[in-house]
C-alpha cells in the first residue's frame, strides 16, 4: 500500500468548528462606519450651509472619504438631507424641551425659544436654508412644524395679553421673525460680529415683536441671568 495521504490543511484563520477567527475585527469596522458616517454629516452640514447646491462628490472630498464610502450611506443626495433633517428637528426639539419652563410668560417664552435655537444654531439654519430652496420641503416642513407652531401659539398668548404688536396675524409674525433669526444666524456665522450668547438675538426679536427696545433689553438680561444663576447652583 502507499503512504497515507497527508492531512487535510486546514483554512487559515479558521477553529474546528468552522468559525472565523476574524469576528472580533468587525467591531472596529463598525466603529468605522459610524466615526464615517458622522464625518459625513458634519461636513454636509457645513457645506450645505455655504451651498445648498454643493455635490455627493464635493461632500466626500471635503470630509475626506471615499465617494463609494458615501454613497454607501448615502445613495443620494435625498438620503443624505433627510438624515440632516433628522437630525437637525431633533437637536432643535430638544433644544426647545430644554428652555421651555411652565411658569414663563410671553416675552420670557419667546426669549426663552430664541436662546435655544442660537445653541443649534448650524442645524437651524441648515434647516431653513435647504427648505426655502425646497431641498427636502417635506421632511424639513415636518422637523419645523412642533417649533413654528409653538412659536406661533406663545405669539398668539402675547398679543392677547398686549405684549407683542397685533398689526400681523401670529403665524405671518412668525415668519416674519423666523426670516430675522435666520438672518442674524448668517451674520453671527460669517461676520466679526459676534452673539455668542444669543443676547443681542433675542433682543432684536422681542423688538421686532413690539417690545420696546429696553424692555426687550432687560427682559433677555434676566432670562439669562436667571439661567446662569440656576446654572451656577
């Protein structure tokens, strides 16, 4: 008889029983993709807001990824703002849950709503941007729609009560004022001047509201300084 045949070599990489050594390498991977995934939507973001037109492919570039690495989070540029949008209505609806207080009148409301969406100042301007260029008007209409319609009742509670100007309906008031923020949001992005804080924001927009213009002054000071102080405690 021959010499008996050799034994069968066996795989690298692989056990007895069939499993890959390899398993533990996919939760970096994974960590990958989602450290990519979010490169990505900060540079979108950021490019979006410099041109809403901007490229997938100028995107990738820019964020330093392969464009088969974006697409394969992103099929489409409609994939991609939706994700923004996303995630936008959430950090602003959050923003919003956070300065709202039960016992707030009008003009505190308002000043209340105004120094939180400067804290998401980016993503509340990518927001508006993109939807008045009806760059994904549906999901951006829907992300605004708790903040608009809060914005227009608090307006609505303080023209009753004689705090804010009656000449405009509350929801063309609303608008009126939401194109000011946006407005203020630009210059604070791209000028030397600067609002860190959103004091000279909230002031304009009680202003333009109808609050006399120190009124509105001392009504943000206190609002913040309540804040800093309930902060500091």
């Amino acid at each position: 008889m021959g010499a008996p045949a050799p034994p069968a070599l066996r795989p690298p990489g692989r056990h007895r029983n069939n499993q890959t050594t390899d398993a533990p390498g996919r939760t970096p991977q994974r960590k990958d993709a989602h450290s990519n995934r979010g490169r990505i939507l900060a540079t979108a973001r950021q490019k979006l807001l410099e041109d809403p037109d901007a490229s997938l492919d100028s995107i990738s570039q820019a964020a330093g990824v392969a464009r088969r690495t974006l697409y394969g989070h992103f099929p489409n540029r409609h994939a991609l703002i939706a994700d923004l949008t996303q995630e936008a209505g959430h950090e602003l609806r959050q923003a919003f849950a956070g300065a709202r207080t039960a016992d707030a009148d009008p003009s505190q409301a308002v000043t209340r709503m105004v120094l939180a969406a400067w804290t998401v100042g980016d993503h509340y301007r990518m927001l508006i941007t993109l939807g008045r260029r009806h760059q994904g008007e549906d999901e951006i209409r829907t992300a605004l729609a708790p903040a608009r319609a809060e914005a227009v009742a608090t307006l609505r509670r303080g023209q009753r009560e004689g705090v804010f100007a009656d000449h405009l309906p509350a929801p063309v008031l609303a608008q009126a004022l939401e194109a000011l923020m946006l407005a203020l949001a630009e210059e604070n992005a791209a000028y030397p001047w600067a609002d860190p804080t959103g004091e000279a924001a909230a002031t304009a927009f009680l202003v333009a509201a109808g609050v006399a213009p120190h009124r509105a002054a001392l009504q943000v000071q206190e609002v913040i300084g309540r804040d800093r102080a309930a902060g500091d405690g």
